[in-house]
C-alpha cells in the first residue's frame, strides 16, 4: 500500500509525525516532488482564482500524487490546540479537493479536532487510532506506531528550537552543525515572518531564505521559538486571538520585537489569506510603534516577478547596514541616536 502525502501546507509542521507513523504500520509513504512550475499551473488550474496561494499549490501536489499512490493522506484539521480554529481553509479542504479533483485515490480525510478542552497531543492520537484502524485490527501496532511518531516529531521540534531550518531538521541524518554552517558569515539578523509554507517553499517563496542568506543575513523564523515563548508573548494582546496560525505570527513578532536582537524584521504573506490581512496590519503597527525596527512586507502570488523580489531585499538590506553606519558615526561623535 502506498500512501500520498502532498509536500505542502502542514507538511511543514507534521511530516515528521506523518511519516513515521505510516512507515511503522507498513505502508509506504510517497512525497509528492519539490513545488515547480507544472505543479502551481496544475493547482491553478484546478482552483478558484481567490483562493490563496498555498492552497492552491496544495492542489497541485495532489494531482501530482494521483496516480502514484493507493491512498492520499488529507486530514480535516479543524484545532490543533483547544479553544483556537486553524485556518477555515484546513477544514474544508478534503471537501474542496474532492469537488474539483476527478479520478483521485481515496482520501484518508479523518478530522483532527482538539475540541474546546482537548490537547494536541491527544488530537493527533485520535487521529491516528481511526486511520490506523482503517489499515489493521492489530492495536499493538497502531500504538506502538504513533508512539514511534510522537517520538520523531519531538526530534524534529527539539531540532527547530535549537536553531535548525526546517529544510534541515527535516533531513534524518542532519546533525545541527548542519544548519548552523550555512547560516555562518553574516553581518545581519534578520527576522522572518510567515507561513512555514510559505517561507520553506523555495519555488513560492523563490528562495527567500537562500537570498537573504547571501545577502549576509542570519534568518530567523518562527519555528526557532518554543510554544511557550509564542504563547507568553501572544496572551499579551488586549484580546484573545482565536486562529492559531495568525496567534503563531503574532506572538512570533512580538517576541521578536522583545529579543531586541534583531535588525530587521520581513513578513511574507500571501495573496487571499484571510487571517493575514488583519494578522498582518497588527504586526505593521507594532513595527511603527516601536519605531527603531525596520520592517518590510513582502506579498507574493503566482504572478510575482523574482527580480522585483531581489531589489526589495538588497535595498532594505542596504538600508539598514546605512542606517546602522549612520548611528555608528554618531554614537562614537557623542551625539545622540535618531536625532532627525
Ligand atoms: S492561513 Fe492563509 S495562507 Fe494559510 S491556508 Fe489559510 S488562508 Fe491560506
């Protein structure tokens, strides 16, 4: 049995936890290939033009996979954590899949739902307890297979909150010099906002974080944090976030606001994200606010040109080591920083 898992969306949060689990019942995981320009045509093709774009690149790593595999693997997320929805996209998106895909594989469309008091943990368990019954009657198996799964993503979240990149964590035998390596000789740290799949997906993003790297900049994304660190900084706001993908973007800004260790701060976001228009007008107004932050949004969608891309990143880049020349030279001239 083989078992489709598109390279897109949560596949950023969860492979990890997916593959093993699939891997240790027996079944034989295939990942669709890296996003390229026959997958986001596929995609397009297949989807309402409003609907954003990781959305739409999900639908072409479904086609890709379709007739590779025996099943496609497209849970219904509805929460992943008590009291906070992820995305309306994530729920609806079995649904919506099977309305505008013909002659797909069956898809393995079990919800996942932390409901108002769950855990996430045990979200992911119950999941897994009902598609594992799907495959076999052995228990034993299905248990000790999740266990195996829980184990593997903690790994992998253990290496992302040691530094890593996801690209890296990602890999079995990376060990963290790995990531630490191409992330060496730089002059600028340089926060990154957005969407995992947005930020690691190097066609969509078109290599973001290669270009900021060479550039001289250390990247640093929201998977660096623990959720507690997102969470501490996220309770602060006046009113509770409900969505959890957007409450992740906030409580990522703000603690980087707070690290005061950064020396700029890019949020990618997406054409059609709902969530993000307003996620993204909150963290804008804390830039302003704290003033001494330079801070740049980056939209992308199918139509966005690379070479527009590098010139805004070299001219804030440049920008900001100026700047950083400027107050150097006032500052060793004993006169005060952002005089006018
Ligand atoms: S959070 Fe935004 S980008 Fe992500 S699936 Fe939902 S609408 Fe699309």
């Amino acid at each position: 049995m083989k078992i489709g898992i598109p390279r897109a969306l949560l596949y950023y949060y969860y492979y990890p936890l997916w593959r093993e689990f699939f891997t240790q019942l027996g079944l034989e995981v295939v990942l669709s290939p890296t996003t390229n320009k026959g997958i986001l045509d596929a995609g397009i093709k297949n989807t309402l033009s409003e609907v954003c774009l990781p959305v739409k690149v999900f639908y072409g790593h479904v086609s890709a996979l379709a007739d590779k595999v025996d099943y496609l693997f497209v849970p219904r997320i509805n929460r992943v954590e008590p009291k906070a929805y992820i995305c309306p996209k994530f729920m609806g998106l079995p649904d919506m899949l099977k309305a505008r895909l013909q002659q797909m594989p069956p898809f393995i469309d079990t919800a996942v739902d932390a409901g108002m008091d769950g855990n996430p943990v045990q979200c992911w368990v119950d999941c897994f307890q009902e598609v594992g019954s799907k495959f076999t009657h052995n228990h034993q198996l299905v248990n000790s297979s999740i266990a195996a799964a829980f184990r593997t993503q903690q790994e992998f979240q253990r290496r992302l909150t040691g530094g890593m990149l996801i690209p890296d964590a990602l890999e079995n035998d990376c060990v963290p010099e790995v990531a630490a390596t191409s992330q060496q000789n730089y002059t600028l740290r340089i926060g990154l906002l957005g969407h995992p799949y947005n930020l690691y997906d190097a066609y969509i993003s078109m290599n973001l974080i290669h270009k900021l790297q060479s550039m001289g900049s250390f990247v640093v994304t929201p998977e660096s944090l623990s959720v507690d660190e997102i969470e501490d900084e996220a309770r602060k706001l006046p009113k509770r976030l409900f969505w959890t993908l957007g409450k992740r973007m906030i409580g990522s800004a703000l603690n980087f606001y707070a690290s005061k260790e950064l020396d700029g701060l890019i949020y990618l976001t997406s054409f059609g994200c709902g969530p993000e228009s307003l996620v993204e007008e909150l963290v804008a107004r804390w830039a302003k606010q704290q003033g001494n932050l330079p801070y740049l949004m980056i939209t992308i969608d199918e139509h966005t040109g690379e070479a527009g891309m590098v010139t805004r990143l070299e001219a804030f880049t440049e920008m900001i080591k100026r700047r950083q020349k400027h107050e150097n030279h006032l500052s060793s001239h004993g006169e005060p920083l952002h005089s006018g």
